[in-house]
C-alpha cells in the first residue's frame, strides 16, 4: 500500500510540475477578464477585493518563480523580498 501511495504523489506532483504554467496563465487571465469587466458592470466591494487579492497572491507567486530562475544571488534576494511582500 505504502509503495502505491509513494507512487500516486509522485504522479500527481509530476502532473502539478507539468500544469502549474498553464494553470497560472489561466489565474492571471481570470483576473484580467475580471478587472476589466469590473470598468463595466462594477462588482461589488468584496467582489472588487477578491480580485485585488488574488491579483497581488499572483504577482508575488510569479516574482518568487523569477527568484529561482536567476543565477544572481542579488537578484534572487531582491525578487524573492518582493514576491513575499506582496
């Protein structure tokens, strides 16, 4: 049992590897749609909040990706402050 469970993480943690650029670009795109039908419709408070929220969560996921991408201890330094404050 054990070696089957070991075996369904690894999959799953493989597929997350594999889907987690795709899944991010549709976040990212969810929240542009969002924003810009909130210039129309004007959603609500919470509505307006949520979307707020979760832009910043995202931009700080992304600036903390960058963090590992750059060879530079500098730079990794810097973007990974950044993407934790935001």
């Amino acid at each position: 049992i054990h070696e089957h469970v070991g075996n369904n993480i690894q999959e799953m943690l493989t597929f997350l590897k594999n889907k987690s650029l795709l899944v991010f670009k549709f976040l990212i795109g969810f929240v542009l749609v969002g924003k810009i039908l909130n210039w129309f419709l004007n959603f609500d408070y919470e509505t307006n909040k949520i979307l707020n929220i979760t832009m910043f969560c995202l931009i700080g996921i992304a600036y903390l990706a960058f963090a590992w991408a750059f060879d530079n201890i500098k730079l990794k330094i810097v973007l990974t402050i950044c993407g934790i404050y935001l």
